[in-house]
C-alpha cells in the first residue's frame, strides 16, 4: 500500500504572507491540524495548529482583545513555519511514510511529485493509522489468530496450508518480532470466520503456538 491510497489530495494551503490570524480560522474553519505555505506554486513550509498556538500571546497577557487581533494579523505565517518539511512522493509505501514520521517526530508529510516537486498531497498520522486498521483488516471482524513461529523457511506456508484445507479466507497477515526469541517471529492472522476452532486445534496438533481471539470491534463504520 502507497502513500498515494491514503494522503489528502490537493490540500488547502497558506502563503508565506497569510496572517497568523486567517491561518487560525482555516484551520478552524476545515476541521484541519496543518497547512502547507506556498509561495507561489513553490513549497517553502509547513505550520501546525501547535505552532499557531505557541505564536499567540498566552492567556495572562494584558493586551486588549482589539490589540491581540491586531498583533495576530501583523504576524504571518512564513515567521513561525517549519521550513524545508519533510516530504514523500505517492509511490513510497505507507509504512515507510509512517518510519519517516517517527525518525523525526512530525505528524504530517507533504507529498509532492519526484519529478516536479510540486504539492500533490499530505499524509497525517491519522491516516498513518487508517492504514493500519485496513492492513490488518479489523473492520472485517472475524477471527484472529496470534502465532510464535520459527524463523525459518516453509513455517508459515505449513500455516496457511491448514488454514486453506478449512476452506477459510484470510483477510489480512502481518509479521512482527516475536517476544520469546529472536529466532521466532509473532504472526498474526485474520480470519473470514466466525469460529476457527478447528484450524486452531489442527495447528495445535502439528505442534504450532497459538492462540485465537474474536471480538466485536468497537469504533468500526
């Protein structure tokens, strides 16, 4: 899955001389946490709502509300954004975008075209975790399974052998480390099934750890 699945296309935007202001009440206004800063077609920022907050004058300030407005639509935006922000192109993969994110602690990537570098996009963590609800298919309910399997070739085509001898779907797998050794890996798997009784005692029976969980996923559309 890429970038291009999830990030926002074509979105709203500021200039480098939009006051702090008119920032605020875009954001407010679309329900949204950043925005890029062009200057022109050229992106030269990135402002969050953290950053329009720090700007603003704090609650125990003695200036009037007269002065406060004047003073936030004198100061602009291109003073307080976060220049050169780090970006992706469509194509990256959305767990790429998503180590990105955690390398440099931002919330947000900008998502511009390889060849041009013109703003096509922006990918927020929000849909980083959108992503992840849809790769490892909790929307679909089912059953999920939690395997510790050996790191070696083969051991997990034995899993999926006995999964389809039940004739079950899979809606999702993923590999993580596993917590007993660093010559296992934990694996989970979603199943297109209400009861997977029998493939978790198939799997018991050839020797494999694991457990199965089925629950009513709350916060699902």
């Amino acid at each position: 899955m890429d970038v291009k699945m999830w990030m926002t296309e074509k979105p709203i935007t500021a200039e480098r001389h939009t006051s702090i202001i008119d920032a605020q009440e875009i954001m407010r206004t679309n329900n949204i946490k950043h925005l890029p800063v062009l200057d022109g077609k050229r992106i030269v920022g990135i402002v969050s709502r953290g950053d329009l907050l720090e700007a603003s004058p704090s609650d125990a300030t003695t200036l009037s509300v007269h002065e406060l407005n004047y003073l936030l639509s004198e100061m602009k935006v291109g003073e307080i954004m976060t220049e050169h922000p780090f970006n992706v192109t469509p194509e990256t993969p959305v767990e790429v975008a998503a180590m990105k994110m955690r390398k440099y602690k931002v919330a947000s990537l900008l998502v511009v075209d390889p060849e041009t570098g013109s703003l096509l996009g922006i990918i927020t963590e929000s849909d980083i975790f959108e992503a992840l609800v849809e790769i490892m298919g909790v929307r679909e309910g089912g059953v999920r399974l939690s395997l510790d399997l050996e790191h070696r070739p083969g051991t997990l085509a034995g899993v999926i052998e006995i999964i389809k001898e039940h004739e079950t779907n899979m809606l999702s797998i993923v590999s993580g480390r596993s917590e007993t050794s660093e010559d296992r890996r934990a694996i989970v798997i979603r199943l297109e099934t209400k009861d997977a009784t029998a493939i978790v005692d198939k799997l018991k029976e050839k020797g494999y750890r694991v457990s199965a969980t089925s629950e009513e996923v709350e916060g699902g559309e």
